[in-house]
C-alpha cells in the first residue's frame, strides 16, 4: 500500500497547479482517490463522518447486477445453442455469451467514461461514479446482437444530453442508461426490437417452429393461451411462468431471469442503498394494472388478446422486474421525497403494463413508463413538499 | 406520569470512551478567556482594557446592537490580552485567574417582579445562557417568549450525562426553573428521557418525556414535538446545566461559573467529569491528552462541538470535551477504504456489514471517508431527522437563498444542531450544519431592520 501511496505521491506534482499535465488533475484524482479514501478531515460541523461514500454505494449496486449479468451472460449462449438445436455443454454456453457480452461492457464503459473524463477534463470537476453504474446498465437493457458502433453513439449521446449538459452527477432529470436505450430504439428500430434481435443465429440454421421471439410477442399474438404456444416455443421448460421467472427466455441481455434481479433487488435493499419503497409499490402498481386488464379485458375488449395474460405472469416477462428493481430506484431521477417514492413507484408500474398492453407499438412499457416518471418526479415531490408547506401555513392561522 | 413522546428517526453513535460517572478536581486554570464566537450573531464591543483588574461577574464585553446585553468574567485576575485574528475579529480575551476568586456582586433575586429578575440577569451576564428561537441567538429582553424549553437530557455520541452533573445542584436547578417560569407568560417545558426518577420533585415545570435514539434530546426536537415554534413566535431555551447555574448565582448574588466537563473519547487515557469553571484551558482538563499527536479536541460533543486544541480554552457553554484521533491519513481502498469489508467502519446505511455486529462501541476517526459531491442518494437525511420537514429540500431552498421558501419549509424551526446526525450520514459529504447556519444568516439579515 505504502509503495503506491508512494508513486502517487511522487507523480502528484505533475498534475497539480503549474504541473507537465495540470489539465488532467481531474484524471489523477479519480486513480488516486479510487485507491486511497483521502486524507481530508472535517473541518466544520460534525467532526465524525458515516463510513458511506458514493463510491460504495455504487460498488454495491454493481454487485446487486452480477447475478443478472452472470446469467445473461450464460442465457445468451444457452438460447443460441438452443436456437440452432445444437448440443453444447456449459462452458460453451458461457464462453458464447463471454464473446457477445465482454465487447459490448467494454464499449460502454470505454465510451462513457470516455466522455465523463473529457467532460470534468475541460471542466476541472472532480470526476464522479455515477457512470459507473449506467455503464453496467447500457450493456445489460441491450439485446446482444446490437452492433457496437451504436452503443458507443448511444452511450455519448446519453451522457452527453442526458447528463453532463445538466451539470453532471446527481443533476440529470432522465436516467442515463434507458436515454441511451432509448435513443437506439426510436433511431435503429429494427436493430432494438422485432424477432430478429434477441438470440444470435449465426453459424447455422436454426430448428423447426422456431421464430426468435420474446414472450411478449407473443402474449400479443396468444394472450391468455401465449403459455402453450411459449411452451412449444422453449420447449425445455415445460412451463413458461418458470421459464421465465427462472431467464431462460430470450431478451435483453439482464432482463430475463427474474430470479437473478430478485436476488440483486436482495442485495440493494439488505444494504439500504435501493428504496424498498419505489421498489414494492412497482411491482403492485404493475401488478393492479394486470389485474385491471385482466378482470376488464374479457368483457370489453375481446380482440386484445394481451389483456388476458395473467397479471402474475406479466410481472416475470420483458425487462419490467429489471426496470423495477436497478432503473427505477435511481436515485436522481426518482422522486426524493418519502410519500412521493410510493407514488412515484406505483405510477411506474401501472404505466409499464398498460404501455406494454394496450399500445402495440411498444412490446414493452417499462423503458417509457420511467422515463415518463423521470420527468413527472419533480411534481409528484412539488405536490408532497406543498402538503407539508400547506400543514406549516395551517398550524400558523390555527395557533 | 407525563405522556412519553418517542422519537423514532436518528440514531444512538456508540463511540469509545464515555466519561466514568466520577468528578474529581481539575487543575486550576491559570488563564481564563471568553471567545465571542461561542455566542451566535453578537459584534463584541469592549467594556475593559488590557491590564485591567476584573471580577467574576464583571463585564468585560457587550453586543454592539443590544448593549444592555453584558458578557462578563467568569474568574477574577487580570484582563491579559485581547486576541484578535484577521480583519481584527476578537477571538479570546484572556484572564489571567487570581488564586481565590473574587466576586463582584449583583442584587440576589428571590422571587421579586420580572423586572427586576431580567434586570439582574442582565448585570450578572446571566442573561447570556437563555437563548431564544427562531436563530439559535442570545434573547432579546424585551422579548417575550411563548414558552421556555428546557432540555433534561443530552443523547449526543459521548455527551455529558446531565441528570448526573446535576445530582448536588438539585435546589439550584429549581430555582433556575422559578426565576424561567418568572420570565415568561407561557410555560416552562422541561423535557425528560422517559422512565427518568432524577427530575421528579422538580415543580413549576411542565414535563415531557422522549424516548427514541439522538436527537431526542435536542431541545429543538422537543419544542417541535410539544409546540413547533411558528412564523413571528419567538420561544426561548436555556440548558440544564445552566439553569442550575442561573439558580445557584442568583440566589447568591455573584456569577459563580462554575461547570462539571465530561472528558470522553477515545484518546482519553481516564474519561471521567471534572470540577472546573467557564473559560478554563483545555490542558488544565485533558492534561497530556489533548497534546497527543494525531488527535483533535473538540470543545463539547462531537457532532456539534468546536474544533480546540491545547493551547485553546472550553466553550462557554460546553460541558463536554471530546477527543477522538485525527483521520488525516488515506486509507487503502481494499483495507480501510471503500472497498474493504469495514466490519469496523460506522454506517448507518448497512452499506457495511458492521451493523451485524450490534451494539458495538466504535472508535471513530476525523476523516471525512470520502469527497464532497452533489446531492445523489435521498432519503437518508429523512432517517435521522425527526421533524416533520423536508431536510433536503430545506437545505436545497438554502443553497438558492430562496429566503421565501426557506420560511415555508421550515427554517424557523431549526439550528444547525438539529441536522448534525444528517451530516454525520450524508453520502455526498456536504456540510450541511454550515449551510443551515448560512441559512439562518440571510433570514436574520433579511428581517433585521
């Protein structure tokens, strides 16, 4: 440790004040302070200070992505063997899905950090970790076979538009990581959804009956009966609701397995960094919703089939449980205020099912409903913030 | 038995180093002083010169904007330096203490009209410990205070255990409380830890019991959970430890300054309580602690205390004195830092696995583990802030100087003390008492004319 403290120590003068490289200060700061916690005391206020930083706080959301990224990573490979009805064993699966996922980690975060570096370099800011997360995001809400040109376009422009002209970490009103999503899915449309995208087919023909659709798909074209023809679809899993809540389904390289996001979602509430309650009134939001359409769907609407999908099952399928649990929650773009999380939470599941249902352009709600909520947070806190105010004036005029 | 209010939001910081329940006799201190910083919004205006001969209770300075206004010595000697620092601020005035103390005397007040009780609490500088709310400022005696709080209790991290300090002064604490109660046309509140028996014969008081971690013993969240202080209310609060004080001097007709310290911390060799009066030097307290390397003194607790070192002197309204090692080392990122497993770093987040380990004592450094950044994580202020009022937002409206929306939020109703504990746990590592007392600067100028 000494040693590298010593090194640190010894190219310092370079990139201070007058320093061969004054102007990359901000690089320097974030190696040093990535591998040493300063030496800065307080000065004022409280003289002890909570352990917490934000880098710890990101470090633990990324640990709350492994699982799904470990699995998306294994998925992607296990639904191309099964794709083209080959025989492969599991470590062929995973070095498969190694070879599609690795690039498209490195260009997001290559990219993104890229643009961060340049942005604090001009600006002489401290380089913060917010991207450390949106990095593991943008590869993860991708489908694999995504070309990385765009996600090296849509990374700089989501850090660009979404973040830095705000000002930065902790400034943006949208969530950088589904901007970017956002931005490929109305540029390169064919390339983001339709039945071509999800599992790689390269290298062979693939087995009879099969189409390279998600479920959503086709909860759309089945509804209700969508679990038979899914069956037939994966035919490994003799009951989609499982196949789905366990991931092996194709997707989006994190969003498949349920299982894996649930034990992340684990992760961020056991260690408080993720709010339990943007979290649980999510899932019952989308949840109600469900149950709406299931409940009006029959009688009203007897040509949408997706009405009838059952509503526990339409929480396990697309990315909703993974926007849910890791987007959602972002902080930042959240609503900020205690009651206003509840809302703001349940909103976004109620949006993200009835987007996905009732709107068949869009096979899946999720991405829109929060970013829709990004920009309504403000309001929903404005509207908490004035109860509070409305109480203070009150006891006023009583007292 | 009074209803028990429980506080449910803050949170108990268990550090290394209480002070063992027993007083012993600190050395004499041979200088005295008085440091006008300790007294919010004053502008000093000297009374006496150096070289001057003083008594306890003479006066030695008084507040430019309210004269009447008199902070005078807490030991007899001779006035020795005025120090001042850049743009001349009077920093310390410096007594050099006789061996007896002598006394200047003032008319004992026992039980005559308000009048005359404000009168001699203005004379004696007595007047100086009652402090009133919105601000955190000494009172105006020409105010007159909806109610007086008086908090019982002290729940900060190493604080002095007030109920004990007070055990031989119980006479002098009620008469503390008569003269408060003369002073106002509302009531006297006291607020007791619940379950307490210490307080029980004290009369002409309305109590109220907490429980619940810090800051139940804050006097803000007291006076925010029996009557929140509204716009144009002016409530004023006294601590307990000088209540007992006022009482005792009052009824003799002198200034006796004298006050119990806790000495705790985790760099203290024997923490325990020490007999000795306002304004003594830090050495004569800590002996040799204090001028260990590595460590800070802080003049009262360490959430809100004042840095000191041992060349400086006990804050005139502190009764404790921590001193904690200094965190001015870079920790490794795998061993110390943010990566590390940290079973032995504080977090209030579960961010660390330390809280499995319960009710652990922890030795806590100054660093401040980790740099300042924007506001990012929400909902953790929410956690150790027991009022009903938007922390963020508040300090948000602050940061703007949006005078109007710090108002409707709540300002009045709090002291940079009251969001202690929401700095200690703040991710981005914002410092955030600086900015509610910025805050409560600008509403002050704003309504000043």
């Amino acid at each position: 440790m000494k040693a590298v403290e010593n090194i640190l120590d010894k190219i310092r003068p370079n990139f201070e004040k007058g320093g061969k490289f004054e102007k990359f200060y901000p690089v320097y700061d974030a190696l040093e302070t990535f591998a040493f916690v300063p030496d800065h005391t307080t000065h004022s206020g409280a003289h002890i200070r909570d352990a917490i930083d934000l880098k710890r706080t990101m470090f633990l959301v990324i640990l709350a992505l492994v699982p799904a990224l470990l699995f998306g990573i294994y998925n992607t490979g296990y639904q191309h063997y099964l794709a083209l009805g080959e025989a492969a064993s599991f470590i062929d699966m995973v070095l498969f899905g190694l070879w599609k996922v690795l690039p498209l980690i490195i260009v997001s975060y290559g990219v993104g950090l890229g643009v961060e570096f340049i942005f604090c370099i001009i600006k002489g800011h401290a380089i913060n970790e917010g991207f450390l997360v949106s990095g593991m995001l943008i590869p993860l809400i991708m489908p694999m076979d995504v070309p990385l040109w765009m996600v090296a376009v849509a990374t700089a422009f989501a850090v660009l538009i979404a973040k830095e002209v705000f000002g930065g970490t902790g400034m943006n009103i949208l969530n950088v990581a589904l901007t970017a999503r956002v931005f490929l899915f109305f540029a390169y449309p064919t390339k983001m959804s339709g039945n071509k995208v999800w599992v790689n087919t390269d290298g062979g023909t693939t087995v009879d009956g099969y189409t390279g659709e998600t479920l959503l798909s086709q909860a759309i074209e089945n509804g209700a009966s969508f679990a038979n023809t899914a069956n037939v679809a994966y035919g490994s899993m003799a009951d989609s609701f499982m196949a789905s809540f366990l991931g092996f389904i194709p997707g989006s390289i994190g969003e498949t397995s349920t299982l894996a996001i649930l034990v992340g979602a684990g992760i961020l509430l056991w260690t408080g960094v993720a709010s339990w309650r943007i979290i649980l009134m999510g899932i019952l939001g989308g949840a109600a919703m469900g149950l709406i359409f299931n409940l009006i769907g029959p009688m009203y609407f007897p040509d949408n089939l997706y009405l009838t999908v059952p509503w526990w099952h339409q929480l396990v399928m697309g990315g909703f449980m993974f926007g849910i649990v890791f987007m959602a929650t972002d902080p930042v773009t959240a609503a900020q205020t205690d009651a206003g999380k509840l809302w703001y939470g349940f909103l976004i599941g109620l949006l993200a099912i009835m987007i996905r249902v009732v709107n068949p352009a869009y096979p899946e709600g999720i991405m829109m409903a929060i970013l829709f909520m990004n920009v309504m947070a403000p309001t929903i806190d404005h509207y908490v913030v004035e109860t509070n105010i409305n109480k203070r004036l009150k006891r006023l005029k009583t007292a | 038995m009074a209803k028990v209010i429980k506080i449910k939001k803050g949170v108990d910081i268990k550090l290394v180093g209480p002070a063992e329940k027993k007083v012993s006799q600190a050395q004499r201190s041979s200088i005295h002083a008085l440091m006008p910083d300790d007294f919010t919004g004053i502008v000093p205006k000297m009374l006496v010169k150096e070289g001057a001969e003083v008594m306890a209770g003479t006066p030695i300075f008084c507040d430019k904007s309210h004269p009447e206004i008199l902070f005078t010595s807490p030991v007899s000697g001779e006035m020795v330096e005025i120090k001042r620092g850049p743009k001349r601020v009077i920093e310390e005035i410096k007594i050099l203490a006789d061996k007896e103390t002598k006394y200047e005397s003032f008319p004992a007040w026992n039980g005559g009209s308000r009048e005359s009780l404000i009168a001699s609490l203005l004379q004696s500088g007595l007047w100086v410990f009652i402090q009133q709310r919105p601000y955190g400022i000494i009172a105006n005696p020409k105010d007159q205070p909806k109610n007086i709080f008086v908090s019982g209790f002290d729940t900060a991290p190493l604080a002095a255990d007030i109920p004990f300090i007070l055990q031989g002064d119980k006479a002098a604490f009620q008469s503390g409380i008569d003269a408060l109660a003369k002073l106002t046309a509302g009531k006297v509140y006291l607020g007791i830890p619940s379950g307490d028996t210490f307080y029980n014969d004290i009369k002409n008081v309305e109590k109220v019991a907490f429980s619940g971690p810090h800051p139940s013993g804050n006097v803000g969240v007291q006076i925010h959970h029996i009557q929140p202080i509204n716009k144009g209310e002016v409530v004023w609060t006294v601590n307990a430890i000088d209540v007992a004080l006022i009482g005792k001097s009052l009824k003799a007709g002198q200034f006796i300054a004298e006050r119990i310290v806790a000495l705790a911390g985790s760099k203290v060799s024997t923490p325990q309580y020490y007999r000795t009066l306002i304004g003594a030097s830090i050495t004569s307290i800590a002996g040799t602690d204090a001028a260990q390397p590595n460590v800070r003194a802080i003049s009262g607790n360490v959430l809100t205390g004042t840095q000191s070192n041992p060349e400086s002197y006990l804050g005139f309204y502190n009764s404790t004195l921590s001193i904690i090692p200094e965190g001015n080392h870079k920790k490794f990122f795998l061993t110390e830092g943010w990566l590390a497993p940290g079973f032995s770093r504080f977090s209030i987040s579960h961010a660390y696995p330390s809280w499995l380990l319960g009710n652990k004592r922890y030795d806590l450094d100054t660093n401040l583990n980790g740099e300042k950044r924007a506001f990012v994580v929400t909902g953790e202020l929410e956690r150790v802030f027991p009022f009903d009022i938007y922390p963020m937002q508040l300090l948000k409206s602050i940061m703007v100087n949006d005078i109007d929306a710090m108002e409707k939020l709540g300002i009045y109703e709090v002291l940079p003390e009251d969001f202690a504990l929401c700095e200690v746990v703040c991710t981005s590592k914002i410092e955030i008492q600086s900015v509610v007392k910025k805050g409560l600067e600008d509403m002050r100028k704003e309504f000043s004319h």
